[in-house]
C-alpha cells in the first residue's frame, strides 16, 4: 500500500468515522445484532464481579457472527475482557467499566517486555488477532490504576495485538496502572475523539502506544498522562509505518510525542499535525533510534508548545537491545533522516536548550529541515560550565539530561548532523544566557537562515560555537543579531 493510499484511508477514517471502513456485523435478517448488558445478566452495580457474563456475552455475540454489546447507565466492574472477531462494546454516556483490583482476574497473554525488561501481558480490555473490533460511545473505562498496589505486571487499560481494523472512539480513559492504549502488531487502526486521564502518580503510565503496527490515525483526542503522551516503538523487527496524528492535545508529565524508545524494527511515513503540547515535563518532541532501527519520513507541522521543556530533541545512538526472548539485537547502528518540523510556536519551561539533534561518530543525523520555529526560553545560564565537554554515551537510554550534561548553547546544539537546513528560526531568552546561541560539533553541510535571537539587552550577542567542523561546513545567512563567532575564554 503507497503512501497516498495509507493517507487516503486516514482521511477517510477521521472525516466519515469508523462505520466507513469497517463491515457490520449482522443477524440473519441483515440487521446490526446488538445485546443489553443488562438483559444478559451482567451486573451493574459496581461491586458484583462482572467479568465472566461479560465474556459470555461477547462470545454468544462472536459465535453468531458477531455485533455489539451495549452498557447503559451503571458501574460494571470487570477483569480482563477479551474481544472476538466483529465484536464491538458500546459505553452509553453513563456507563463505567471499572477495572478489578484482584490479580486473578487479569490472566497473563501472551509474552511482552517494554524497555525497561518489565514483563507486561496484561489487559483489561483486550483483542487478539481480531478483525473488525470496536470499542465506543461516551462513557467511561476506569482503570482504578492508583489503588492497584502491589500488584506485578500491571495491566495495559485497551490492548489491540495482531489487530485489523480496530477501531477506539469516543470513550473516556481513566486510571490506568500501565500504558492507557496499546496497539501492538496492529493494521488499520483508529482511535477517534477519546479522552485519556491517565493516573500521574505511577510511573510507565503512557496514553497511547503504537508499537510495530501501521496505517494508523489518531485524530481528535485529548491526552492527559503521567508517562510519554504518544509514543512509537518497535520491540521486534517490524516497521512503525504510515501513522498519522491529527488535532490532538497532550499534556503529560513526561514526553509529549516519542518514537523510538524500542527501536528495533524501523520507522516510516509518520506525521504529527496540528496538535498541542501542554506542559511536558521532559520534552515535547524527542525522535530516537537506538537499538539499530531507520528512521524516515517523519513530519511535524503547526505544532503548538505551552511550558514544554528541552523543545525537540532527536538522538542517533548505539544502545542494541532486543526486547523478547530468543530475538537477537540488529549489528550496527541505524540512521535518521528525511525529518521536516514546520511551524512551530510556544513556549519552554525548565529548558536547558531549544533544539538538540545528535549522531554519534561515523553515523550522523542526515536531511533534517527545521522552518518557522518561534520559542520563548527561560534562559538564566550563567555559562560556567561552558568548559564541560558533552558526552557521547551511545549506548545509553537517551535521556538527555543523564545523556549528555550541561548544554553548550541556549538555541540548537548539532553534534554529529550533516546535510540539515535551519531556517527562519526564532528564540527569545527570557533571562539572560551567557552561552552561545548556536553550537556544532563534528557538523557538515549545515545551513543556519533567517536565525534570529531576540534577548534581553544586556545579552551577549547571538554566538556560533563550531569545532570539530571542517572550514565551511556551517553557512549563516540573515541572522538578526549579525552572526559572530563564539571563541570561550
């Protein structure tokens, strides 16, 4: 499937709703079957187990071919839940699925490991190499994640593995002790209009994950989390390919959007469009390949950013995990390039830089083009440790701030990156930042236009910091203030 055909699909997901795509399941008379939660004896006041006639309503509704289990007003409290083939729940807007906090009730499925080495095959809500799985409507899944105590592996809330076309909309997600949505292995997914408050006191606790799937759209969802917001990852040999996120907000404690925290299998054709980022602790955007994976085709455009930290980040490192028994890591370092962030606003909160992009040697970051960044920074270095040289450390988990060390510059810090263009690039310094402006190491082929560097007035002038670099290899044109090289004492 070409990529306008995978755009195609998206359009048409998050334009026409998921009734566009997926067939209906129906009953001998040609009509949608659909079932009351009630009628089929499943108890609905918060404290009754209701996990096996759960069950059993979706399995009677699978063996006739399938159709949909509606919840209306009440609480139904549940353990895992397993969908079948062309089976769909529908949450009426009074509805609550609260997940069990008994162990039992959440039987493991099935082999996962995230990439801490933490064993994860738990679920509340789960489908397995199912076709044509739905969960919608405007009620309520209720993890109850934060009294979940002691309890080891914690369960995903939602979990599509080896799905085609899922679809996820309209419900709110609440409370989950793990990762909110996983889809994993998955094809032809969407998750439409949800909300997601995930619970802020534990930690892995994710909104949604894409993990190994591909022709997926997430459109329209609000996404409050404790852990990364959005993440891509590939755990085994198999691409991330053709996703697409659209009009969404993320306000999260950790990382507003990630690809890449297990990068075995590639990624490609990923777009992030039109989305807010609120408050991301860590960092807005970070893009890693570390475990040998390639990373192409990814944009980023009309991205807004309020309080976010350490803006963009993308790392190029040598770390060579592999993430399932009897998989063996990739040999070699992967590569990123093919990168385009566009339009991007707002403002940074904690942040010891704007934009860090970082190869390691031999392998450099590649065809990178940064337009229309406009950023309001905290500023405030005071550029004593100017002198520390960063460290390289590739084959570390790639958080910067354990990574690296200080930053060399208030703006963009390029080490190991050739062939990238950097223009129209705004940074305003809220307080004033004794370092550079701009600094390259090991850096070629880099153009730096239109770079203006608004601070206050008793800021030193915008620095370029170069080393490492053969003679030219670093362009400047229409910066404002004029350019001038940096030369530490």
């Amino acid at each position: 499937m070409n990529s306008r055909v995978r755009f195609l699909i998206g359009f048409i997901f998050a334009t026409y709703g998921s009734q566009a795509m997926l067939p209906a399941a129906t009953t001998e008379q040609g009509r949608l079957a659909e079932v009351i939660a009630h009628d089929e004896g499943i108890p609905a006041d918060g404290v009754t187990p209701a996990t096996e006639a759960i069950q059993r309503a979706i399995d009677k509704l699978a063996a006739g071919g399938g159709g949909t289990l509606r919840f209306t007003a009440g609480k139904y409290l549940t353990g895992t839940v397993n969908l079948r083939p062309h089976t769909r729940l529908f949450l009426e807007r009074e509805a609550l699925l609260m997940g069990s906090l008994n162990p039992a009730d959440y039987p493991a499925v099935g082999e996962f490991f995230d990439g801490r080495g933490s064993k994860c095959n738990r679920a509340l809500l789960n489908a397995r190499e199912a076709t044509d799985v739905k969960i919608s409507g405007p009620g309520t899944i209720d993890g109850q994640g934060d009294l979940m105590t002691g309890m080891n592996p914690r369960p995903f809330l939602v979990r599509f593995q080896d799905c085609t076309d899922a679809v996820l909309e309209d419900v709110t997600l609440k409370r989950a002790s793990m990762w909110t949505c996983h889809l994993w292995g998955s094809t032809n997914v969407l998750v439409n209009r949800i909300t997601i408050q995930s619970n802020p006191h534990g930690a892995n606790n994710d909104g949604i994950d894409i993990d190994g799937s591909r022709d997926v759209t997430i459109s329209d969802c609000s996404i409050t989390s404790g852990d990364d917001a959005v993440c891509l990852k590939a755990t085994v040999d198999r691409p991330c390919r053709g996703i697409r996120i659209i009009r969404c907000s993320m306000d999260t404690l950790w990382n507003g959007f990630k690809i890449g925290t297990e990068s075995v299998g590639d990624f490609e054709d990923i777009s992030v469009t039109d989305c807010d980022f609120v408050r991301n602790t860590k960092g807005g955007i970070r893009i890693y390949s570390v475990d040998g994976s390639n990373i192409r085709g990814v944009r980023l455009e009309n991205i807004r950013l309020r309080d976010v930290n350490l803006p963009l980040y993308i790392r190029l490192g040598s770390r060579m995990r592999a993430f399932r028994t009897g998989d063996h890591p990739r040999e070699r370092p992967g590569s990123i390039s093919g990168i385009v962030v566009r339009n991007v606003s707002g403002t940074a909160k904690r942040s010891q830089g704007t934009v860090l992009i970082s190869g390691i040697p031999g392998f450099p970051v590649r065809d990178v083009k940064l337009e229309n960044l406009d950023l309001t920074v905290p500023g405030g270095d005071d550029g004593s440790k100017l002198g520390i040289p960063m460290q390289e450390r590739e084959n570390a988990y790639p958080e910067p701030y354990t990574v690296f060390g200080p930053l060399p510059a208030y703006g963009l810090v390029l080490r190991h990156v050739n062939d990238c263009t950097f223009s129209n690039v705004t940074v305003r310094c809220v307080k004033t930042d004794a370092r550079p402006a701009v600094a390259c190491f090991d850096t070629g082929n880099l153009t730096l236009a239109s770079m203006h560097f608004l601070n206050p007035p008793d800021n030193p002038p915008a620095g370029l910091l170069v080393r490492d670099s053969p003679p030219g290899s670093v362009r400047c044109e229409n910066w404002n203030p004029v350019q001038k090289p940096y030369i530490p004492r």
